[in-house]
C-alpha cells in the first residue's frame, strides 16, 4: 500500500519488477488533483494503474511515523496499536 505521491517514483525502487510478481499493488489516490503519468516499465505502469483506490485525505506522514517511532513519542492517534506493538516488538 503507498500513496500516489509515492508512486511516481516506484520505478526507481530496488527491484519493482519483482515486488509486482509478489503482491499486488494499492495506490492511494488522496484529492482530486490532476493525476500524472507514471513511469516506468509497461508492467510497472499497469500495476500502479490497476492499483489506484481514491482515498480519503488524511494528513499521516509517514516520516513523521517513523520519527515519532524513533523517539518514543507516541503514536496511537497515528496507527493501529497492534502495528505500534509490533514494530517495537521487532525493532523495526
């Protein structure tokens, strides 16, 4: 699962190819704004097609996730707190 924005550089990930053989992808479309093209591979670009789901607009950055993960600051409000429990489980 990843948001548009994330999308338009999935190209570039360390082997998209392979991911899109492994899992089907779910694009988060947040707002109505004009939709770019993506980029590479044919393959890559249906995936990401076929994945796109409108959304709705929620303001959860994932860096500030992580930052606040790294911190010990609490999440709760963030993200479910089993996925909470979990990353600290497993120092992710």
């Amino acid at each position: 699962i990843i948001g548009d924005d994330a999308a338009r550089s999935f190209f570039r990930w360390h082997k998209p190819d392979e991911i899109i053989k492994c899992a089907r992808l779910l694009v988060g479309r947040r707002g109505c704004d004009l939709l770019l093209p993506f980029e590479g591979s044919d393959a890559i670009v249906d995936a990401l097609q076929k994945g796109m789901t409108h959304t709705r607009v929620m303001e959860i950055s994932s860096t500030e996730v992580r930052q606040r993960l790294a911190t010990r600051l609490y999440c709760g409000h963030l993200i479910p707190a089993k996925v909470v429990d979990y990353i600290l489980s497993h120092d992710l």
